[in-house]
C-alpha cells in the first residue's frame, strides 16, 4: 500500500503539471494499490475538474475503477 495526496495524483494524471515525468516513473515501480483520504481525492477531483472538466477527472475515477487507487 502507498498513501497519497492530492498533488501527486494530480501530477499523474496532469501532463502538463511540472512533476508529472517524475511521479510516473515513481509509479511504474510501486506494488499493490494507492491509497489516500476522502479529502485528498476530494481536492484533486476539484483542481482536475477546474482545469480540464470532467476530462481532466475522468482517469483518476478509472483509477478507481480498476483498483489502482482507492479513497479511504
């Protein structure tokens, strides 16, 4: 397991984010699922959403979806 905030996730998912070269290959290398709180996915939804729309939220619920992250 690996706990997570916002800004990483954003950075993820964010091509245009300045760490995002660097927080995939981070990711590449971890075992098991991310996980974070309510709050830090509430806040990356958010700041996702206010750049690019549902667009810019879509990959973080895939995520989700296939069990990659889980909000806890």
């Amino acid at each position: 397991m690996i706990l997570t905030d916002a800004g990483p996730l954003i950075a993820l998912i964010d091509r245009r984010d300045a760490e995002h070269t660097r927080c995939v290959s981070a990711a590449e290398g971890l075992v098991g699922p991310m996980l974070s709180t309510w709050p830090a996915f509430t806040e990356a939804m958010y700041l996702l959403g206010s750049g690019s729309g549902w667009r810019g939220q879509e990959p973080l619920w895939r995520m989700v979806r296939v069990g990659q992250f889980s909000p806890k």
